[in-house]
C-alpha cells in the first residue's frame, strides 16, 4: 500500500455534530471551520431547514407522512422544490463563508427496490428526479443512497439494480454529474450488508454507480455482525473474512467512506444496556440494530462522548474502524473519507458545545488516523 495519502479528503457529516434544534447548520459549520475542516457532507433535512429559516412563509409539504423523511417536499411541491433550487447558491455561498465545499448530499432514502408497477415505485422516481438536479446545483460530487429499510420494498435484486442503474443515469444526465454512492444500512430488512450493496451496483453496472462503505454498518450487519441484543457476532474469523472480500473490491467502484466506530454490546440492549432508555422511548420500527447505530458509534481513536466518556477500551469501540480503513486503502483507492458517528445520548442535550466538541474530536481522529498510516 502506497503511504501518499495527500490525496485523501477528510470532512464531516453536519448531521453528527448535534441533534439539538439550537445546533443549527452555521454553528455546525462554524465548529467545522475552527477545527480545521475543508469539506463537509449535509443532509437533506438540514438544507431543508435552512432554507425554511431564510423563508419562513414556504407551504407546508404535501408529502404523505408516512412516506416522508426530514420534512421532504412532495414531488408536486412546485413552490417549495422552486424554493430549494433558488436557494443553492446562498448556500454555497454560506459554506464558503466558512472555508469549506459540501461534497456529498445525503441520504436519497427508501428509493430501491419499491416492487414493480407500485405507487412507491413511482413516486420515488418523481421524487429523484427533483432531487438530482437540487444536488447539482448544490454543487456536490455525489449523492448518498442508504438501502431501503421498509419491509414492502421487497422486490427481487434484478429490480433493485434496475433502480440504481437508472438512479445513476439521472446523475450523469445532471451539469455537472452527481455519483450515485449506495449505502447498507445494517438496519435494512433486505440489503443489510455491503456484500448486498455490491452485488447490486455490479447488476446495476453503471459507470456512475458506486459504494458508500461506511465502517460502522458491517459490524451491525445482521448475516455477521453483533447482535445488539446479545452481543454475539463479529469474531474474527468472521472480520478477516470480511476483510478479504472488501480487499477485492476493485478501487473505481468505491466512491467514498464514511468512518466511525461502534461500540461492542458488551451489556447489550434489554440487559441494562445505558442506551435501553432511549430504545424504549423511540420505540423505533427500524428494530434494534437502528438504536445501536444511532446511540453507540463514537469517534474513531477517540472514543465514547468525544473521548469524555473513555473509562477503558470497551469506551473506545471495537469495530476495528482503521483496520477496515485500511482495506480499503490497501485496494488502491484514494478519496472522500467523512466522519459519520451517531452518540444520540450525548448529542441530543441543548448544549451549544457539542457541535464544537465533536468537531475537535474529529481533527483528533484525524490526525491519529494519518499518523497510523504512516507509521
């Protein structure tokens, strides 16, 4: 493996620097530019909410509610999807005040694998077809597509890459182009692994079709991973197995990784787990697996609360995030690397620190991540 890692663009995800309404993107991006952090990743919902802070009197979104995800607008929302695209240039605009180039916008989720002929199916079409060119405009490289976690996309993989192949030629089409990275969410109830992921963008066989590998979702997949809720999983036979295969992942088809660790189940969900609490009150249908990647992905080299909560080595997480990382460098790949943590416990308080603490714990990780490569 090559040790010229300049090329390398390390940035973070605005939706991992605080889950508070007072955290608001320009403190988010403010604690991003004081840290030392030229790039970044947003997510929807937070270009969403900006841009009703500077419109206040936008309609509401049609959207039905139970297809909707952080405010998104219907398709139909000509008012607000107008407002969206007039708006990308002040936004820009905002992120270059503060040093930085958003580089991916995400999650297009709930897009793959609607079965065919369905209403979902096509409404997530008119749906991407929105999206897309507001991506453009935003002047991202790519777009995130997390798998699809509801039960009724059921439909058979052949479907499922025919989206993403048609999901990717959208992206091409767009001046300049958006990537299409796909994502497993080890929380989805079809492709819950980025074996599944890959089988799928090599169906689709797109040149503008690639991998999201994020480094926290492998460990919860359920075909290998912990189980939250017993804490089984994840040996190492089965993590050198998982090695192998991600270090034959030819480097082109990897679009960009997102890094976290997550901590081991070592009391696990329903058995005093600290984060049972919050199970409990989010009684989420997206099952037990969500709660983990929500509440125990801390920083990678630093640990639990930003390295405040590190009482010992369970503190610091166990998914071997660098030893994947470097998988995936050992592949040839150089490129876009985004912290992305979720420690809901300690990011949901109305403490205007957060945003601040989380960013230096990620120029932290940072530096130690580099300084492990080259030595």
């Amino acid at each position: 493996m090559s040790n010229d890692f300049s090329s390398l663009r390390f940035g973070v995800a605005t939706a991992s620097l605080g889950m508070n309404s007072i955290h608001d993107i320009s403190k988010k991006f403010e604690a991003l530019q004081k840290a030392g952090f030229k790039y970044v990743e947003v997510g929807f919902g937070a270009y969403m909410e900006w841009v009703r802070s500077e419109l206040p009197n936008l309609p509401p979104s049609t959207c039905p509610p139970e297809w909707s995800e952080a405010d998104e607008p219907d398709p139909s929302d000509d008012a607000i999807w107008k407002a969206l695209y007039a708006k990308a240039e002040d936004f820009k605009k905002l992120v270059a005040k503060y040093g930085m180039t958003c580089l991916v916008l995400q999650p297009l989720n709930q897009f793959d694998g609607w079965p065919e002929g369905s209403k979902r199916a096509e409404w997530v079409r008119r749906k991407a077809e929105k999206w897309l060119p507001l991506c453009s405009k935003l002047g991202v490289e790519q777009l995130q597509v997390g798998s699809n976690d509801y039960a009724e996309a059921n439909a058979p993989d052949e479907k499922t890459a025919e989206d993403m192949r048609w999901l990717a030629e959208l992206g091409a089409k767009q001046n300049p182009p958006v990537k299409i990275a796909y994502e497993s969410w080890c929380f989805s109830k079809r492709v819950s692994d980025w074996e599944h992921t890959w089988k799928i963008v090599q169906l689709g066989n797109h040149h503008n079709l690639g991998l999201c590998i994020d480094t926290a979702h492998p460990p919860l997949a359920p075909t290998y991973g912990w189980d939250p809720t017993t804490g089984k999983g994840w040996t190492d036979k089965q993590y050198a197995s998982f090695l192998e295969r991600l270090r034959a992942v030819p480097k082109e088809k990897i679009f960009y990784v997102e890094l976290s660790e997550v901590l081991k189940p070592v009391v696990p969900l329903g058995k005093g787990s600290p984060f049972d609490q919050w199970r409990e009150k989010a009684q989420s249908s997206r099952g037990d697996g969500f709660v983990w990647a929500v509440c125990g992905r801390p920083v990678p080299l630093v640990g639990r609360d930003a390295g405040r909560g590190v009482k010992g080595p369970d503190d610091m997480g166990a998914a071997r995030a660098l030893e994947t990382f470097k998988a995936v460098l050992s592949t040839g790949w150089r490129g876009i690397c985004m912290f992305e943590f979720f420690e809901a416990l300690h990011m949901e308080p109305a403490d205007p620190e957060i945003p601040f603490k989380y960013a230096d714990a990620c120029a932290l990780s940072n530096k130690r991540i580099l300084e492990a490569l080259k030595a």
